[in-house]
C-alpha cells in the first residue's frame, strides 16, 4: 500500500492545493484558472511530448491493437450509456450523445498523463499517446454527429460542424506537440543545449501544473440535475469503462501487460472537461455533466487507488 500512496497521494495533493488556490483570490478567479490550463495546455505538455517523440516511436512502430483495444471497449461503453439514457432514464434524443461523452470521455490530458508518468514513467507514456492522439478525434465527433443528428431542428449544417470539430483537433497543442516531436526526430538533428534546456524545464513542469490546473478547475463545477443519473455515469466511468477496456487490451488484443495497465489506469481517470464544454456549447445536458465531472474526480481518490495496487500485484 506504501507504493500505491507514493504515486496517488502526491496527484491528489496536487489537484487539492490547485482547488485551494481556485477558491482564493490568489488566482484572480476565472481568468486566472483559464490562464494556468492554458499554460499546462499550450505549453508545458505539448513541450514534454516533444521531448519524448523527439527520439522517435518504438522499434516496433504504433502498436494498433492498443488502439483497437482501447476505443473498442470505449465505444461499446458509449452505446450502453446511450441504451440507458432512452431505455432506462427516457431522455430526449439530442441528449444521447452528451451522455454518452460525459461517461466515456476521460480527462486524458490533466489526469491521465500525469498519472500514468508518476506510475509507470517515460515507458508509460508511449502507449499512452497512442491512446491520447485518437481519443478526441473518436470520441468528440462521435459526441458532436449524434446530437446534430437527433437534435431535431435546422441550425449550423452537420458538414460544417464536423469541418469545425477536425480543424481544431488539427491544431490541438497535444497533438502538435506529438507531431512535432515526430518531425524533428526524423531528421536526426539534435536541439540546441539552451533550447533542449528550455524544453526540459517546460516538460518537468507539465505534471504539477496540469493537477493544479484541474484542481482549480473544479471550483467551476456545481452538483445539480439529476443526481441518480449523474452518479449512474460516475459509476460507469470509474468502474464499467476500466473494465471494458481492461478485457479489450488483455483478452481480446493480448497487449503487453504494461500497455493494458496504461490503458485500464487512463480510462478509470474521471470524466473529462470537454465533456461539459461540448454540453455548454449545444446548451443542454450542463448540469448533469458538471455533476459527473466533479464527482468522478472526488470518487476517483479511491477508485484509482485500489485500481494501482491491482494493477502493481497483477
């Protein structure tokens, strides 16, 4: 138990002293939680993918099956929660899709990176940008094509609202800061020292500040709406969906065990902000997304830590 608390104690006392800092005036509020995440989203983590892709992938290249393993699962989560939201809780089509993204989206970027890095290190981190790099391109235009489609009325055309959602995943910082990395390691250049110098620092900074910045930003997030259903996806989310993908990548795909434990331990992090983002942008479903994000994340002390110790004796 000792291990387990080395690697969970210091996540979560990061995340508490980032929502003490949200709830004083240290911050400036809004603006100044807005501009830590931004930090962590356009700095500090895109520098520490480039560190790591700068030296290229693996030998053996992309390992598809983890792919296949993790969005296999994650997709088959999605339709149950989207069977339960018009079988069980009788909600109205355009809702289908949001529910299904609050409880399948993980918050891979805040959490998820640096977690698996505390757990497993630098080895962790690379099936975990295999996971990372196609997760939004999945799962938001999964999210955005189902409650345009069922929404019922005419607003922006589904061509342009898709045309919208990949042009931004096209310049998402996580996934430039990926690319790039790609880039330059193929050329077989080395950085410059101060530059090299500069990215390393950047990179040891991209753990602390992204808890922080997650921490901060649950001040923002209220419990409200339907209780019984919010906590129905908080179930989902830290229990069903690690299950799943835990089946996927160990039975069916036969990953290696450190890529399964990667992948289990990522989509058992709590749901992730854009889910609430993508519900605020549509105005529907907030409320109950703000509620499955906050209570995810406080649930997810215990979930994540009884789910390292498994994984560590597996």
């Amino acid at each position: 138990m000792g291990g387990v608390l080395d690697i969970v104690f210091p996540v979560f006392a990061l995340m508490a002293i980032g929502y003490a800092l949200g709830r004083s005036p240290l911050l400036g509020g809004d603006v100044g939680i807005k501009a830590l995440t931004n930090f962590v989203f356009y700095a500090a983590i895109p520098a520490l993918l480039f560190r790591l892709f700068s030296r290229g992938l693996p030998e053996e290249g992309i390992e598809w099956s983890i792919v296949f393993g993790y969005f296999g699962a994650a997709l088959l989560h999605f339709a149950i929660t989207v069977a339960l939201g018009r079988y069980v809780f009788r909600n109205p089509p355009v809702e289908y899709g949001l529910m299904g993204m609050s409880s399948s989206f993980s918050n891979t970027v805040l959490m998820g990176l640096p977690l698996v890095y505390t757990a497993f290190g630098e080895p962790g981190l690379i099936p975990m940008m295999m996971i990372v790099t196609f997760h939004p391109m999945i799962l938001i235009p999964l999210s955005t094509i189902m409650v345009e489609a069922l929404r019922g009325q005419k607003g922006q055309g589904l061509g342009t609202i898709l045309f919208s959602t990949f042009k931004s995943l096209a310049v998402h910082p996580v996934i430039l800061g990926l690319c790039t990395g790609l880039a330059f390691g193929a050329t077989g250049l080395e950085l410059v020292s101060m530059v090299d110098r500069l990215i390393d620092l950047l990179s040891k900074a991209a753990t602390p500040a992204a808890l922080c910045a997650l921490g901060a930003s649950l001040t923002q997030f209220r419990i409200a709406g339907d209780l019984k259903e919010s906590l129905t996806l908080v179930v989902m989310k830290l229990a069903l969906l690690p299950a799943l993908v835990f089946i996927f990548t160990s039975y069916i795909f036969q990953n290696d065990p450190l890529y399964v434990a990667v992948a289990t331990l990522n989509a058992a992090t709590p749901a992730g902000i854009n889910a609430f983002l993508l519900a605020r942008f549509y105005g529907t479903y907030t409320q109950r997304s703000a509620s499955v994000i906050l209570l995810s994340t406080v649930f997810s002390a215990v979930t994540l830590s009884l789910l390292i110790a498994w994984l560590k004796t597996a």
